[in-house]
C-alpha cells in the first residue's frame, strides 16, 4: 500500500523525474533488447555521446541500469525489466485517454453541425 507522507512519496517522485526525460526513455528503450555499450546506443537513439554519456549516468545513479566492465567497453544494462511494464501501463493509459479525447471532440463536431 501506498504511504502518502512526503518521506514515503519523494522517492517515487524523484524515480518518475529520471523517467520523464525523452531521451532517458531513448536509452532505456534501446537497452529493452539487451546490453549494449555507448557506442551502440548511441547508433540506436541517434543522440550525441555526451547525452548519452549524461543520461546513463543519472539512470545507473537511479539504479535502473547496471554498468559492466567488458574488456576496454563498458556495457550498459537494464537492473529491473519490470521498468519496461511500467512504461506499457503508462502508453496504455494514454492511448485510452487519447481515443475518449477524439470520441468527445467527433461527439461535439456532431452536435456543431447540426
């Protein structure tokens, strides 16, 4: 259950604040498949390698990605897949709102033209 005290709360803001950033999510996405190292993220998202760099940081601080030493690379990995349900919830909910959101606006179009 859920404590609502600022004490219990804050943390769970502060893991939502490190996924509310599209290009944390880019990288998250493109780990969804397995381990990688900067280079192949990089060449997955499209974003420059100080970005990536920055956003893996603040992800491995958070504890949502593992860093692991392969000879001279280090491979970037997902700690908890559980992460990847949370965004499908979030998309799934979304795209709910989304449809109701058009089915109110065609609803007020047909009482416009009326």
């Amino acid at each position: 259950m859920l404590e609502n005290s600022p004490a219990a709360l804050g943390p769970i803001a502060d893991y939502f604040k490190v996924l509310s950033e599209t290009s944390r999510l880019q990288v998250l996405c493109s780990l969804k498949s397995g381990s990688k190292n900067v280079s192949e993220i990089i060449e997955a998202t499209g974003l420059g390698q100080a970005n990536v760099s920055k956003h893996l940081k603040i992800l491995a601080q958070a504890g949502i990605v593992h860093r692991q030493p392969q000879g001279v690379s280090i491979y970037y990995e997902i700690v908890d897949p559980l992460i990847f349900e949370i965004c499908e919830l979030v998309c799934d909910r979304l795209s709910i709102r989304l449809e109701q959101q058009t089915a109110q606006l065609k609803q007020l179009e047909a009482l416009r033209s009326r």
